[in-house]
C-alpha cells in the first residue's frame, strides 16, 4: 500500500533574526507529548509549493519541476531545554541556493510546517561518565546541540569541568553569545571560548580569533579550560563543518582520542552537518 503523504503537523511560533542569514525558529509540534535527549537532532519540512524567500537564488530546473505537494525534509539540531518540549528552537543558517532553507526563511510566525515525530542522533550526553571533563566544539550553527546541553542540564551537568568552544567567520555569527557568557559567569565549571577566524573583517571584535582548531591545539588550553585535554579524563565533541571534523579529528587522534563508531566505544564524538 503506498504510503499516506506526509502533512504540516507543527506551527512555527517565533523567529529571531540574528543577521539575514542566521535565525532561531522556535515551533511548537501538535503533539503534546515530543520527547528528546538533549543533543539530538529532529526533520523540519516544507512542501515544494511553499514559496521561496524572494532574495534567496533561484531553484535548478530540475527541482522546480518536482511534485508541489512533495515534502523536503532536512535535519536540524534542537536548541531546547529537554523540560520545554512544547517548543523546539532550532538555530539555522540559511543557504541561499538549498532547497528547504529559502523556504524556511521566508515563513512567519503563524505558518505550518513539518516536524519528524521521532527525534534521533548520538550526539548526547549519555555515555560520557560523570567523572570525566567534556570540550563541546561547534563551527556555525553546531552549537545547537550543545545549546540544549547546557539549556537542559546547566546546573547538573553529568560531567566535572565543561567547556565550550565556539568558532564562527563574524562575531554577528556568535548566535547565542550572551547566553553561553551568562552560563559561564554562574557556573565556575563552564569554561566558553566564542572565536572569530576573519578578525580582520571584525575590527569591533575582541575576544579570542582565529579556527577552533587553534584554540585546541593551544599550549595554554588547561588554564583556560580548566582542565588538561587526555582521552583518560575527557570526552569531545565535535558538531559543525564537516572540514572542521575532519582536521580537529585527525588532531585528536593523534593525541590518543577514539572516535565512537556503530560498534565502538569512543571518547570523540561527531555529528557533520554536510
Ligand atoms: C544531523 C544533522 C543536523 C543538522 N542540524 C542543523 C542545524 O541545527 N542547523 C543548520 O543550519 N543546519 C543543520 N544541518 C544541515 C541541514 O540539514 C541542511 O543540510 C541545510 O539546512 C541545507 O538545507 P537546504 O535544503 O537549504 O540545502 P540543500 O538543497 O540540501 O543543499 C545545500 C548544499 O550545501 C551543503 N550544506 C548543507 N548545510 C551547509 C552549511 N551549513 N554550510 C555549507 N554547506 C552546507 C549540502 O551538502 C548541499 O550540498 C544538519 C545536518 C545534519 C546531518
Ligand atoms: N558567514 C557568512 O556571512 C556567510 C555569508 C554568505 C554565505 N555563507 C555560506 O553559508 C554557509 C554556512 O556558513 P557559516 O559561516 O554558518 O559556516 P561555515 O562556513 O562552516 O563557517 C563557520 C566557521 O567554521 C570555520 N571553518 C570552515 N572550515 C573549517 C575547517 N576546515 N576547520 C576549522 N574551521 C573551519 C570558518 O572559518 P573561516 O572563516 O576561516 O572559513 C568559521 O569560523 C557556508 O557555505 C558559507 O560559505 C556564509
């Protein structure tokens, strides 16, 4: 029997802008029972028919010919604390010539759209023992796992010393920057390190600069993070570009750390975005 076509099931309630490219969607799933760890990711979709923002690139042929009534679907981490599940915030950065996001980005508060009812991934908390250190690093928008982390677990973080880095070109692009400095101002375990890689572009910034990798392969990294980066007391994090996961991965190895794998344990944990 083919398979009942798949319907709005969600409205989105609020959007932020933070620049024109990069937005936080807060939407609220008709069901009242969606339930995640936080750290995983869910699908948001949009049909076909929905109109494109109108400064975003056109769609290729071939997928404007597609069926109007066709869902897109694509993975988005959720941001919200694990207690408010009545309303998930997703942080998204918009790709001018993608299929879902130019749709995404011209809804309003009101619209309807799509929401996956299962929530998945790895990228949690769960197999990282409470005696160990955790470093969370992000480029873009793959700080939205770790967002929910410290949203749903700010003051019993299964962990000992916690810290964050992260990487964006801009400091326009730092989403949540005031949130993760007040975090880290209440809690003397939260150790945050926003960095900008185009500094020269940024004259007003100035914090730390520069790939996160840099900032990871420090001499100083045990005094600023408050704790020494060894595989025996820490596990990472890796979530954004794929390039980023690849080099700061290699690097990491080479120090000793596992990457978890289906079937293996491991003290480095990923999630690519692309
Ligand atoms: C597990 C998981 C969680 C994700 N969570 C988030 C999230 O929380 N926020 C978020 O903004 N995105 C997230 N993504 C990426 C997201 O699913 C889409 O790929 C992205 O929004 C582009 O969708 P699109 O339909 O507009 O572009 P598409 O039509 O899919 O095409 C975009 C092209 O650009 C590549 N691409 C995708 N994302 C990026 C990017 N950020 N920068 C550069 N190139 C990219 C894709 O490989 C593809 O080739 C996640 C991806 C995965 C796998
Ligand atoms: N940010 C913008 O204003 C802007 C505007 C238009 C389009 N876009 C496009 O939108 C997409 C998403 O942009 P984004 O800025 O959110 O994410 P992004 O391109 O992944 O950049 C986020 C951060 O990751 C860094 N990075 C990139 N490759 C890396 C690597 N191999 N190792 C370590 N760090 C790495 C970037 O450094 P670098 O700064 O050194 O690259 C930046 O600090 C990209 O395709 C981008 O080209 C971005």
């Amino acid at each position: 029997m083919p398979r009942a076509p798949l319907e709005y099931n969600a409205t989105l309630i609020e959007r932020h802008d933070i620049t024109p490219r990069l937005a936080v969607f807060r939407v609220r799933p008709d069901a009242d029972d969606y339930a995640f760890v936080a750290g995983q990711y869910t699908v948001v979709g949009l049909k076909q028919s929905e109109p494109r923002l109108p400064e975003a690139d056109g769609e290729p042929d071939a997928q404007a010919d597609a069926d109007p009534a066709k869902m897109i679907r694509r993975p988005y981490s959720i941001c919200s604390s694990v207690h408010q599940p009545e309303a998930l915030e997703f942080y998204i950065s918009l790709l001018s010539g993608g299929e879902l996001t130019p749709r995404l980005f011209n809804l309003q508060a009101g619209a309807r759209l799509f929401v996956g009812p299962q929530p998945r991934g790895t990228l949690t908390l769960e197999r990282v023992p409470a005696d160990c250190n955790v470093l969370l690093v992000a480029t873009g928008t793959g700080l939205g796992p770790y967002v929910s982390m410290l949203r749903s677990h700010a003051r019993d973080f299964p962990a000992q010393q916690v810290g964050v880095i992260q990487g964006a070109s801009y400091s326009r692009d730092l989403g949540y920057l005031n949130e993760l400095g007040h975090y880290a101002s209440e809690l003397p375990n939260l150790h945050y390190l926003p960095t900008v890689s185009r500094p020269e572009q940024d004259p007003g910034w100035q914090g730390a600069t520069g790939r996160v990798q840099n900032w990871i392969s420090s001499t100083d990294f045990a005094n600023r993070f408050g704790f020494p980066l060894e595989p025996e007391s820490t596990h990472v994090f890796l979530c954004g570009n794929p390039g980023m996961i690849l080099e700061t991965q290699e690097l990491l190895v080479e120090r000793g750390f596992t990457l978890e794998a289906k079937g293996v344990e491991g003290d480095l944990h990923v999630e690519k975005y692309w």
